[in-house]
C-alpha cells in the first residue's frame, strides 16, 4: 500500500475512533454541562432574592405571612421562603436533586437550598427547577454537538489530507523523477527537487549521487568494453589470416593441420564474441540511426531467408502469419533485422527436429503491436527465463554450441527502440517470445 494510502486510512481511522468515543460520552457530557447551567441559574436566582431582601426587607417576599410560595403555571420552576428553627437544624448551602410536593403533585426537581440571616432570624430559602426541563434540552443539544463535531472531523480530516499531499508531494517527485520515469543509462544531469523537508532533502541528495556513481561506473564499463572489443579485432583478424596462410600452403602435416583447424574455430568463436560485444556497445552508445521506416512481413521474409538452411537442416516447419501493410516507422532496420534473426535462430538452434516455428501479429491494450514468435523445441527451465537476457548466459539444458550473448544483443536491441520483451515457456513443450512495439512507431 502507498504511503499517502496509509496516511489517509490512519487518519480517517483516528477522526472515526473519536468521533465513536465522542458519541458514547456526549449524553453524559451534554446532561453535565445542562446541570451546570441550571446550577448557575438557580445561583443567579439566589443572588437576586438576597439582593432584594437586603434592599426590601423580608417581608417583600412575606408580606406580612410565615412563609412564602410561588411557582410557574406549569411547576416547571418554584421558589419558597420560610423562617428556620434552631441555628443547628439549618440546612447547609447546597444544591442537589430532590423530590417535591407541589399541590399534591411529586415531582423531581434540581434544588438549591440557602440560608437567609435577616435581623438576627434565618430563613430558608428554596429555588428548584423541574428536572424534565432540564432533560428537555438535552437531546437538541447532543443533536448540535454531534452536528459541530461530524463537520470539524470532516474538516480536519480534508485539512490533514490536503497538508498530507503537500508534504508528501516532494517525495512523489523524488521517486518519480529519481526511479521509475529515469531511463538508464541517463543521458541528462539529475536535478535536486525544491523540498524543505530535511529528510527528504537528504533522500533525494543520496539517490542522486547514487545515480550518478552508477553512471559514472557504466560509463567506464561501456567504454572498456567498447575499447577492448575494437582493440581486440585487430589481433583476432591477424591471427586468424596467418593461421589460414599456413593452412591454404598445404605443408603442415596432418595432425599439425587438425590442431590448426581446431584453433581457427576457437579462433572463430572468439571473434563472434568480440564482434557481439562491439554492436552492444556500439548500441548502448547510440552510435545507430533510428530513421528507417520497415515493413515487418518483408523484413521477417528477409531473416527467414537467411536462415532456410538451418530450417530445412532440422526439418522444421515455419507459419507466418502477418499483416502485409504493417509497417514501423523511426527504427534502425539492421538491428531490427538483428533483432528477429537471433530470436528465430534460437528457435530453431533449440527445437525438435521435424518441429514447428510460428510467427503471428496482432493489437493489444493501448494501441501497441505484438509479434510472437513461439516454437515447440526444449523450453526454459522457470527459474532461468529471469536471467536469460543476461551476458553469457547459457542454458543448463542446452547441448548446442552458443556465446551467450545472441539475447544479450536482443535486449539491447529492444531497449534501444523502447521495445518490450516478453517470454513464456514449459520445459519440453516449447517456448513463446512476444515483441511488443510502443503505438508511436506503428505506422500502417
């Protein structure tokens, strides 16, 4: 999973866990917070009646009775006032949640009790508000608290999202422009991505250097192979005219003309290798021109041709299928032809005698074009198709002669066009190369 994935589940999981807390606590939070509001009322209430008895007198409560009553139409509210006993039977100053009697009705009311000291005498002074009222406003506010609280979670959550991307964006940049669009070997200077973040400042520091030391390695490698490929023609070439001097003079006895001959073929195979080497290199170093435009039936005709000896060498049977008028456009027609011969080499070099070879066209997904080319010869082990494209990698299962750079040369091929390469195969029963060409070098 991405890491801005992760990010958005973590915060989307955490605003839900509050929220659910939030939910379970916001009735006993909302029913805390109505008590104290109507604790603060029944206060001010008290305060109000002791104000108007120190400026009035107790009798503008009493007016002239022992006690003193009133209450709302609905008993939703009352407030009493009568004359206390003995100092030590008052009451204290409390409030607190108490049943009551009011015209033979019992009710439950939220009391606030307080002691009046007038002219040496206490009163005692009562103001409840009905619990019911109380609950009543408990739901409309639990509604709005939820309400508040959902468009602050979601709030938070898109602000955390959008501060996520930002923060995260150098390092999208950092992977995109750093690994996955950077094609190797790199032909432009790598850039610093404006971050900063530290952290990703440092990451992006090292994965250029990096980068650019691996650069600087293959360079070195591609020059050497390069220089020793093109130095190594020139002793191979000489060697190899002197050994057939002495074999064209016809004086070297038999066996000395057996051990000639046996070392003109090493000879041989080392200047196939060479000469592989070299296109390679001279390959990676771009030094072919990609302007050709080819028709694929004529082409694939071309290499067949070339090869009909090895074919009917083997008895071997070859379909092709192919459309007439497709063509390719900006490709080098050499290595393309270089391309298919290797491939169909190898299909015939490693099949059945009295086999078969098929070559087919078609579309696929996004407008590219697919060649494949399968046989029915020995197949590849699974656990070799991985590295089959590798330098001098040959075959465990193969009995034929080979340098192990015929695929070296291939994938180079490809690469160079943008080409992909695809293979399948089931040891014993064949093996399938699909070519897939990118839609721009299509052309009908």
């Amino acid at each position: 999973m991405k890491l801005i994935n992760k990010l958005t589940l973590f915060i989307t999981l955490s605003k839900l866990v509050i929220v659910l807390l939030f939910v379970g606590l916001l009735p006993k939070l909302v029913h805390e917070a109505a008590a104290r509001f109507t604790d603060n009322s029944l206060r001010e209430q008290q305060k109000k009646v002791v104000r108007e008895v120190a400026q009035r007198g107790i009798d503008f409560y009493l007016q002239g009775e022992d006690s003193y009553g009133s209450y709302t139409l609905l008993k939703e509210e009352y407030i009493s006032l009568e004359p206390g006993t003995r100092p030590s039977a008052l009451p204290a100053d409390t409030i607190e949640t108490a049943m009551r009697i009011v015209e033979g009705d019992t009710l439950n009311y939220r009391v606030l009790t307080h002691t009046i000291t007038y002219q040496g005498k206490p009163y005692i002074l009562e103001i409840g508000k009905q619990e019911s009222v109380i609950n009543r406003f408990s739901r409309p506010l639990q509604k709005i608290a939820l309400s508040v609280l959902i468009a602050l979670v979601i709030i938070t959550i898109l602000a955390d999202l959008i501060y996520t991307r930002f923060l995260l964006k150098p390092l999208g940049v950092i992977i995109r422009s750093k690994l996955v669009n950077t094609q190797f070997p790199f032909t432009e200077k790598m850039s610093l991505v404006k971050t900063s973040t530290s952290d990703f400042q440092y990451l992006d520091q090292s994965l250029t250097t990096l980068m650019e030391k691996i650069h600087r390695d293959f360079e070195k490698e591609r020059e050497f192979t390069s220089n020793a490929s093109h130095e190594l023609m020139t002793p191979i070439t000489i060697l190899q005219n002197r050994m057939e001097n002495l074999l064209s003079e016809g004086k070297l006895e038999d066996e000395a003309f057996l051990r000639v001959e046996g070392m003109m073929k090493t000879l041989n195979r080392l200047k196939q290798i060479v000469r592989s080497l070299l296109l390679i290199s001279r390959i990676e170093n771009d030094q072919y021109t990609k302007k050709d435009i080819v028709k694929i039936r004529e082409l694939l005709n071309d290499v067949i041709e070339e090869l009909h000896h090895r074919l009917e060498g083997k008895g071997l049977s070859l379909s092709l299928a192919l459309s007439s008028s497709m063509q390719l456009s900006q490709v080098n027609r050499d290595l393309l032809f270089q391309l298919f011969y290797n491939i169909i080499n190898n299909a015939i070099r490693y099949n059945k005698d009295n086999g078969r070879i098929t070559i087919s066209d078609s579309y696929i997904l996004g407008g590219k074009y697919l060649i494949t080319i399968s046989d029915t010869g020995i197949g590849i082990p699974v656990n070799e198709i991985a590295s089959i494209f590798e330098r001098f990698r040959k075959s465990a299962h193969s009995t034929e002669e080979s340098h192990g750079l015929g695929l070296s040369i291939v994938k180079s091929i490809a690469d160079y066009h943008g080409i992909t390469l695809q293979v399948r195969s089931t040891p014993g029963e064949g093996s399938q190369f699909d070519i897939v060409f990118p839609w721009q070098l299509v052309k009908e």
